[in-house]
C-alpha cells in the first residue's frame, strides 16, 4: 500500500516546515448542505486534515460549544449514514484531503463495528477518533481498520506518563490527538510551555505526528502551539461559527465564517516556520 | 453454565462480565481508573481498611439492618412468607450509604479532598454529602433539573450538609445528564477529584466495587435468615435502576442454585409506550458513561431518555453484571408501571406500616406474583432499600392531593 493521505499531508507540511492545520466541525449542524459547503471551505482556506464530528446524544468529554452543536444536527435528523455520506460527497471532489470521523462508541457500536468500518473505508473516510475507546477497548475496530488502511487514531492527555505513551501508541496510526488541558473541549486554554516537554515524549515513544488540541481558538494560540506540535487541531471555535449561523438563520453565512477562520489559522501556523 | 465454579473470576481482567463491562472512558481518565483499581486491590487486602469500615457501619450507618418478617403482607398474598431487608433504616435512609462510604474511604488512601457525584433521587447525593461532611471533604454533587425540582427536600439536605448542588440543565436534567456532567468535572479535576458512582455501573473497576460495598447487603440477609428460618430463601428481590442495591443483595445469594434472582424494573408508563426505564427488557447492548451494558436508545445508537416516576431508577442503563446475569440466565429481571408503584408504595405503608421508596415500591408490586407462585411453604426476601419521606410530595402530587 502506497501512503495514506494522512501521511501525504504531514509530508507536504514538512516539505513547508510547518504545522498542519486540523479543523474540526460537526456534520449535519446546522444542516447537511452547510456541512458540506464547509468542508469544502475549509479545505479551500488552508485546512490540511478535517475532522468530521458524528453526532452522539451524550458527550461526556464535550463542552457546551460542541454539546450544542451535536444537539442540533440530531434535532435536524443527522444519523451515522448520512455522516458517513456526507464525507463520500467529498471525497468524490477530493482526493486528498484526509477525513477524520470523531465522536462516540455507541453510535458506532450500534451500526456494527464491521458495517461501519466498511462503509468508512468506502466512503474514504481515513480514520477515526472514537472518544470513548480508548486502547484497552478498540481491538476489534483496529483488527478491521487495519485490514481496510484506515488509521486508528488515539489520544494523548497531560495525565499520560511515558508508560501510559507507549499503551496508547500501540496499533496506533497517522497521528496521536495530544489533549492539551485536562477537561473538556472547548474550555481553558493551554500553556504550550507547560505541555512541549510531554508532547515531545509522546512523540517519541509513538513515532508518529503529534497534533495538539483542545482550548485553541486564535491564530496567536495556533501559531505558539504550532512551534511545539506537528499539528494543531481546532475545533468549538469552528463550530461556534455553524451556531451563530443557526442562531441568526443565515445558513448559507456559517461556510465562509468557517473559511475565514481557517485562513486565519492557517496565515498564523505558516508564520511560525520551522527551522 | 455452572456459577457455582466460574463465578469468582468476573469481572475479568479487562474488567468484563462475559461481554459487558469494561472501560470506556476518555484517555484522561485512563490513568485515574488503573490507578484506582490497583488502590482497590491493596485495600481490600488490608486489615485496617476493613476494620475501619466496619467500624462506621456498625456505629455510624447502624449495620446490620433489620430482616423482618413483613406479615400481614406476606397474609395479604396468600403465599410465600416474606421478608423485608430493612436498608431503609440505615443512616440516611437508603442502602446508598454503604457504598459511599466504602468509596470515601478508598478516595483518602488516594489523597483525594475533593468528591464528586451524581444523584437521581438525592439519596446517593445525600449519602455523598454525609460521608464528606463525616470526614471534612469538599462535596459537589451534580443533579438533573428535573430531579432539583421533584427532590426539593433531599436537595435542601445536602445543602445543610454543606455540599455544593450543580443543576444539569443538558438533556431531559435526569440521572444520565447528572452522570454526564459528574465525568465532565471528574476529566476537568482529574488530580484533585475522586468520583464517587453510586451505582455498579460505569467504567470498571466501579461496578466491582460497588457490588463488593452493598453485597453486606446480602451477606446480613443470608445469615439472618438462616437464623431465623434455618434455610435460605427460594427468592430475593430488588427494584433496580442502574442495579446497585439488587446486586448487593444478590451477590452472596448467587452459588445457591435454589435461590431465584429477581429484579425488578421500572416500566414506567408501560414498555409498549416507550415511557420506560427498563434498560433489560427494553433496550439492547451499548456503550454509555463507560461500559458495554443494556440501553434504551434508537436504532441509530443515540441513548434514549429514560421514564419513571422514581427519580432514583430514571436511568436508560443497567449495570453490566446484571446485563450478563440476564443473559446466561441467573437472575430473572421482571418490570412495574408507574402506577403498581403507587398502589404498592400506598399498600405497604397501610399493611406494615412502613413507607418504602418508590424504588422499592416497583420491587413490592411485582412481590405477590412471586409469593404465590412459590406458594405457602415458600420463603422470600425483598429489599427495602429506601424509605419513602423523600416521595411523600411526589406521590401526593401523582394522587391529586394537595399539600
């Protein structure tokens, strides 16, 4: 097998010497259509990974920004297919761009951990971020993603030490998710002082790309966490924008917004060149 | 499948019972969760943990409660003898007590100061709160609006006890949202906080570790009642809303293939309206607040929320050892409506003279079913474990009657 997409876009990244930019919206919110003219925004504006978030009625690890967000695409109806659609939609236009599924082991559970991973696979979804499996409890989805190449991708958090590292590294692959703060998305902000030394732990046992995220919402936020990262993932600031155009009714606003805060990211990440 | 040898190895390592259980949490709390289950294991080898527990349930909780003959019940069925385990009559009114503080007690050897819980109808919160005031220990217990508002007394007893009562607004603000919001708080202070579940559910080690709390529960009963009756029992019953007091009750009875498990579930409005709460009869295998258990959800997997008159069984889940006990067949898991529960909360209290909780009210409408067919040679034992001030505004509000 030829590289991932997920490889090719850190590789393209490094040939720039810079961070990746991941951004995060929840599919379906506040409709399907404007999920789908924002992933094409936010690819358009500089997004070099895109994290779809499946809707699950009980987000325990979410803050009220993306608790919301999930509340309304599953008031409009937003089911695991139509996620799983939404993303086939844009890999037709896109052969590039890596799509990253996030969200909850129920709904998936639900659907059935083959039926899922095949539809994933032939969606050309690359991957997943399941909340709520953590390494003790994937083994049966990461057997299946592994026959298919798609990549299982876990999560770093400031409690993982070096040996709790090397567990979650184990069948992990494209890139550990590094959760900057202890708690919730969307809430605090991270001190990239605080985390550089553990994030660069977590590269080295793993082997793989560190994306940091969690608590970053402006350019200046992405640009310190992107001397420190391989990556840097941002996501309630993104769906903020999908709420302001639920709240006013404006849909067809919630795109563009989602476009213009990618480019600013974006513009702040690529300010900060590696060396 | 033969219990009687294969019991003792669940949950297993990876924290299962057959296919349900384990650990579902977020990588935060990963750490927190070994950690806790390593603390556990030394615990339970030590002497002085035992001794200090012991020591608070028989002069702080009042332990051993009462097995007491339940007569002119037992005289109003026409059946089976039956037996009331009086846990209402611990130290704060409910069986929720022996957990919390076994629990409090883990969460020092931790270093922990700060003890978070959620809480349906307030008695695990109110349990919580007591064991913190107890010891001196910060105490937030997060609570459903819904719940707020039809436990305003148990609400103003934490309050009195000095903790600090978190509204959840998220959801339908029942149990499940309150579950929520405690593991948000508990990954948000995962160094300074110990989360204190009260019920043998949620990510393994917890549902062990409730189970080996309130299985004193069936330990008493089974000593009392060969005491008093020179057999065991051919039934044990207990309501169950995420299981804690009917596992409690059922562990030590489990190696006697004679004895039938029965819990009881809430029905609410009846299974067939989808008003319900009853996770075993009407739900399926999922994965919610940490482990792989029976839920009420869509066919799309979003959880569905649950229906009941008792706050404290309002829960779309079941604790895991009861979803594999069902499943290989050891316990019988039975349902009441709403309503039996009115008629058996009212009967009780008219028959014996004690008012039990709406949670144990389910378990006394579906008692006489049981007794009959057992018939008058048979023994049985039912749960009572909670009383039932706390109800006394619901049920008038539900029975029209202004207060």
């Amino acid at each position: 097998m030829g590289r991932t997409r997920i490889e090719g876009a850190f590789a393209r990244a490094r040939g720039e010497n810079r961070a990746v930019l991941v951004a995060y919206l929840m599919a379906g919110d506040p409709d399907l259509e404007t999920s789908y003219a924002a992933l094409c925004a936010l690819r358009d504006n500089g997004a070099d990974i895109i994290e779809l978030g499946a809707p699950f009625t009980d987000p325990m690890a979410d803050g009220a920004a993306i608790q919301k967000a999930g509340l309304r695409a599953l008031a409009n109806g937003t089911k695991l297919t139509d996620v799983i659609a939404l993303a086939a939609r844009f890999r037709e236009e896109d052969q590039t761009t890596p799509l990253i599924l996030m969200g909850y082991a129920n709904p998936v559970h639900s659907m059935g951990y083959e039926t899922f991973a095949d539809a994933a696979s032939k969606a050309g979804i690359d991957g997943s971020i399941i909340v709520d499996l953590p390494p003790e409890e994937d083994a049966p989805l990461r057997e299946l993603y592994t026959q298919r190449g798609l990549s299982v991708i876990r999560l770093a958090t400031p409690t993982t030490d070096e040996h709790r590292a090397a567990k979650v590294s184990e069948g992990a692959s494209g890139f550990i998710y590094f959760v900057a703060v202890t708690g919730v998305t969307g809430a605090g902000s991270a001190d990239p002082a605080a985390i550089a030394g553990q994030v660069a732990m977590v590269k080295r046992v793993s082997g793989l790309p560190v994306c940091v995220g969690f608590g970053v919402k402006s350019g200046a936020q992405a640009a310190e966490m992107a001397k420190i990262a391989d990556g840097v993932v941002v996501g309630s600031a993104f769906v903020e924008k999908a709420g302001d155009a639920h709240a006013t009714g404006r849909f067809k606003a919630a795109a563009p917004a989602m476009g213009a805060l990618a480019r600013e990211l974006r513009a702040a990440i690529d300010s900060v060149r590696k060396a | 499948m033969d219990l009687r040898n294969t019991w003792d190895k669940w949950p297993d390592a990876n924290g299962r019972f057959g296919e349900f259980g384990g650990r579902y949490v977020a990588e935060t709390l990963m750490p927190l969760v070994l950690e806790l289950e390593a603390e556990y294991r030394k615990a339970r080898q030590d002497p002085a943990f035992a001794a200090e527990m012991q020591d608070l349930w028989t002069h702080y909780v009042g332990r051993p409660s009462p097995l007491y003959f339940a007569e002119r019940l037992t005289g109003h069925f026409g059946g089976a003898k039956i037996y009331f385990k009086r846990d209402e009559l611990n130290h704060t009114g409910a069986h929720k007590i022996n957990n919390c503080l076994g629990q409090v007690l883990l969460a020092r050897r931790m270093g922990k100061k700060r003890i978070i819980a959620e809480t349906g109808a307030g008695q695990h919160g109110v349990a919580t709160a007591t064991i913190c005031a107890r010891f001196g220990l910060e105490c937030v217990v997060f609570m459903g609006e819904t719940d707020v508002e039809r436990q305003k007394p148990n609400v103003f007893r934490m309050r009195l006890l000095g903790a600090k009562i978190v509204p959840v607004s998220s959801g339908t603000g029942t149990l499940k949202d309150a579950m929520n919001e405690a593991l948000r708080d508990w990954v948000t202070n995962v160094e300074t906080t110990f989360y204190c579940i009260g019920t043998a559910a949620g990510p393994h080690p917890y549902p062990e570790i409730v189970r080996d709390f309130q299985s004193v529960i069936g330990r008493e009963a089974r000593a009392q009642i060969l005491e008093r009756e020179g057999r065991l029992p051919d039934a044990v019953m207990a309501c169950i809303g995420g299981g804690s007091n009917a596992i409690g009750l059922f562990h030590p009875f489990i190696d006697d293939e004679g004895v039938r498990l029965i819990g009881v579930e809430a029905a609410g409005h009846g299974i067939g309206t989808g008003m319900h709460a009853a996770a075993l009869n009407g739900g399926r295998p999922g994965i919610l607040h940490g482990n792989r258990t029976y839920l009420l959800q869509t066919e799309d997997g979003q959880i569905i929320d649950a229906h009941s008159i008792s706050a404290g069984l309002d829960y779309p889940g079941i604790g895991p050892e009861h979803a594999f006990l069902r499943d290989v067949g050891r316990a019988e898991y039975l349902s009441c409506t709403d309503d039996e529960a009115l008629a058996a909360f009212q009967l009780c209290t008219r028959l014996e003279g004690i008012i039990p909780a709406l949670e144990p009210a389910h378990a006394i409408a579906r008692v006489g079913e049981v007794a009959k067919d057992l018939g008058r040679t048979g023994l049985m034992i039912l749960n009572l474990c909670g009383r039932g001030d706390k109800d006394v505004f619901s049920v008038a509000k539900a029975l029209g009657v202004d207060v």
